[in-house]
C-alpha cells in the first residue's frame, strides 16, 4: 500500500517535471517561442489591470515597509514637513513632482541622438520585478507600436531593448543586465570599436574586445556603432568609461564603463521604432 | 485533492502572487527582494507532503513564470522539486516541532534561488548567476522566515479537510496564532 503511494508520487513529480522542461524547451525554442509569448501575452493582458487595481490598494502599505526601512531620512522629513505650513507645502511637492516629470518628458523631446527616428514615450511601471534580471515594465505595448528588439532611450543614453511586447504593457531589458550586449565605437573619428557588456544589477558594465593599449580616457562616451546587423541605430551614447587598464600579456585592454542614461531615473522613457536594415 | 481544496489554492496563489509583485517587489534592500513563491510548495509540503507539495510548487511557478521576465516553466520546474523535496525531507519530523517551519523556509528559499540560477545559467540565461548573491541569500532567506507564518496560515486554510495526518497533527499542535 506504501509502495503503490510511494510509486504514485513519484510518478506525479516526474510528469511535473516532464511538463516543465516541455514549457522551458518551447520557450527557448525559436521556432515555438511565438506559442509561450502568446500565453504570456494574453496572461499579461488580464493581469495589468488586476495589478494596477490592487497596487492603488497596497500602496500605501508598501510606501509604509519602504519607510520603515529607511526611518532616519522618514524622521527628518517628517521634522521638515512640521515646520511648514501643511497645505502650502503639498501644493509645493505636488507643482515639483509635476515639474520633474514635465523637464523629464521634455528631456526626452529634445534628445539629439534619436535625429527623425519615431518615438514612443512610455512611463515604467514596474522595475526588478526579478531578482535574477534588470528589466523594467512599460505601459506601452504592441497597440501602441512597441515591439521586441526595439531600443529603448533616456534622458542621457541608451537604457534598453524591448524583449517582450504585450498588447499594452512591454519588457525592457536594461543595459545593466548579465544579457545585454551592445557594439559601440568611440575615439577621434569613431575608429576604436567594442562591446559593451551588461554584468548584472549593480556591476559595473565592461567594455569587451577592445585591444589592449587602445587610447582611451575616463569620461570618455561610447556610442552605438549601428554596424551591419547591429541592434540599435549609431550615434546614441551608451556609457562612459571609469577605469581602463592592460595587464602584461593580456588580449584586450580592460575597462569599466558606467551607464549614459541615468538608470535611477526611469520614470519616462522613449521606445525608438527602429529595425535594423534587413 | 479536493476541488474544493484546489480552487482555494488557487485563491491563495494569486494573491500570493498579487502581494508578490506589488508590495514584495518594492521592498529592495541590497538590490534584493523578499520571494513568495517558494514558500508556497514548502507550506503546502509540510502541511500534506511532497506530492501536494510538488503539485503546489508547479501550479505557482507556472503562474509567477507568466508575469516574471525569466523562461517560461523554470519556476514551475524549480517550486514542484522544492516541494517535492522538503516533503520528503521532512516527512520523518514532528510537525509540531517549533523550528520546523522557520528552518524549512530558511533552507528552501535558499536552495531554491540557488538551483533556479544555476537552471537558468544552464539553459543561457549566464546573468542568473551574476547577482550579488550574498545579499539574495539574506533578504530572501530572512524574509522566508518571517513570512511562512502567514503564508503557512493561508495554505492551512486551503488545504483544509484534505484530511491528511501532517496537516490535522499540525493544526492540533499550533497555538492558534497562525
């Protein structure tokens, strides 16, 4: 009797486990990919506006733990807020936080590398949702004209590249992230050419294949070479070098690269309509 | 299982899933945020053993592996093993014992963000394994231990009336609290 539970459950988890590897295959699959971002589209779809409506709920709980891990600058704000006048003050953080918003937009309708390429201007909705990738999730989606593989551009640089298009939502893989790779030239005519490689939330970005003894100088901005094939269209910054070195003997020079686009301000970001030329 | 039981669990998972990606996903300390999920199929396990707790862990994976940017049923593969195994691991344990739940979800929240990076580092997604994983390890292992309280009550809840000796020996045994 022991046996036959024993069996049964065994078999159970190997099913289960049969399935999953089915649906992990089919994901990384390029061929059945369309069939699992499908699912995953319509799952989105439905889940939205269920996570919208629950987070106007849980807000403020969240606002109320994030305050409790951070109470020394919640005390002396509140100490500050106290000393002014309750509804003056309001209004004065309500026209500010309107004012940010507005220069950030208007920081986006100005960006000189983006030239005549259309845009798509999104707000992020949620960040990290992950603690195993650096993703951001937009409020813009495929009935907007955002679709996979498009660049994704801030006040500053690149941020991104669309990796998944839902009907009205999208994920942006930032560049910060383990997967992201971008090729960028940089140097008097643009002649040097790299790759600069994301090392996870919180790294420090590299820039790959350059060769060693390459003239490089910190503060020095990489840009997107928009080679042949390449994923984003040239031109548009994407980091800034901090530190370069060459070790004895080594096959490339080594250098650290921090982000062009400010990453901790992500509130509005322009999704570029851009293909590469087939 | 039940219908009955199975449509509450269902229930639980999704709000689970809710609180996960709106409360749980602000609460960043160290570039880390407290996870949920496992403690579904470690609750579930421990509640009524490895084989609810395998089917808990692969219902709640395949419902956080639609909303989260990862592939797709690696969440599903790595709960229904974490189920599975702290079911039977603990099988042989007095439900009733007071560090039994705290170090399951301690153990398990651990070992399954350990194996779903090295599962997804192995399927090419290499950036799975460039997290700072010291940090991971704390947030996520010290917030399982504070959390399986009320996700255990929950599950309790959902599973009730299946009938099964674990969850009927844990309800007598608790204080009444969770």
């Amino acid at each position: 009797m022991a046996r036959t539970r024993r069996s049964r459950r065994t078999l159970t988890v190997i099913v289960l486990v049969v399935i999953s590897l089915s649906l992990i295959s089919l994901d990384l699959n390029g061929r059945t990919h369309r069939l699992t971002s499908g699912i995953k589209s319509v799952a989105n779809d439905v889940y939205a506006p269920m996570r919208q409506g629950v987070l106007d709920i849980v807000s403020p709980i969240g606002n109320f733990f994030a305050g409790a891990f951070d109470y020394g600058s919640v005390q002396a704000q509140n100490e500050q807020l106290q000393k002014t006048l309750g509804q003056l003050r309001a209004e004065q953080a309500e026209r500010s936080f309107q004012l940010n918003q507005l220069r950030q937009v208007m920081a986006l309708q100005t960006l000189p590398y983006l030239q005549s390429l259309p845009v798509v201007t999104a707000q992020t909705v949620d960040q990290y949702t992950s603690n195993f990738t650096a993703t951001i999730t937009l409020d813009k989606g495929r009935a907007d004209g955002v679709d996979v593989g498009f660049p994704v551009v801030g006040a500053g640089g690149l941020v991104g590249q669309v990796i998944a298009a839902y009907h009205h939502t999208s994920v942006i893989r930032l560049v910060t992230d383990g997967q992201s790779k971008v090729g960028v030239v940089f140097g008097p005519g643009k002649q040097y050419q790299g790759i600069v490689d994301g090392q996870g939330p919180g790294n420090d970005m590299t820039a790959d294949l350059v060769p060693p003894n390459t003239p490089v100088h910190r503060g020095e901005v990489l840009f997107t070479s928009g080679l042949q094939a390449a994923s984003f269209p040239p031109g548009i910054p994407v980091a800034t070098v901090s530190s370069f070195h060459t070790a004895a003997g080594a096959s490339q020079e080594t250098i650290k690269v921090d982000s062009a686009a400010d990453l901790s301000q992500l509130a509005y970001v322009d999704v570029v309509q851009w293909v590469p030329p087939a | 299982m039940s219908v009955r039981s199975m449509a509450r669990v269902a229930l639980v998972i999704f709000l689970v899933l809710m609180v996960q990606q709106t409360v749980m996903v602000a609460l960043r300390i160290g570039g880390a945020h407290p996870d949920l999920l496992w403690l579904l199929p470690i609750t579930a396990a421990l509640l009524d053993g490895p084989e609810t707790g395998a089917i808990v862990g692969f219902w709640a994976g395949l419902a956080f592996d639609l909303v989260l940017p990862t592939p797709f049923g690696l969440s599903a593969l790595v709960g229904c093993l974490l189920g599975y195994t702290v079911g039977t691991l603990t099988a042989a344990v007095d439900p009733r014992a007071v560090w039994l739940k705290p170090v399951a979800a301690l153990a398990g929240s651990v070992g399954a963000d350990m194996l779903f990076a090295v599962l997804g580092a192995i399927l090419g997604q290499e950036q799975m394994v460039q997290v700072d994983f010291l940090a991971l390890f704390l947030v996520v292992g010290l917030a399982s231990v504070v959390l399986v309280l009320p996700v255990n009550r929950l599950m309790r809840w959902a599973l009730a009336g299946e009938g099964n000796r674990r969850s009927l020996v844990s309800a007598e045994g608790d204080t009444g609290v969770w």
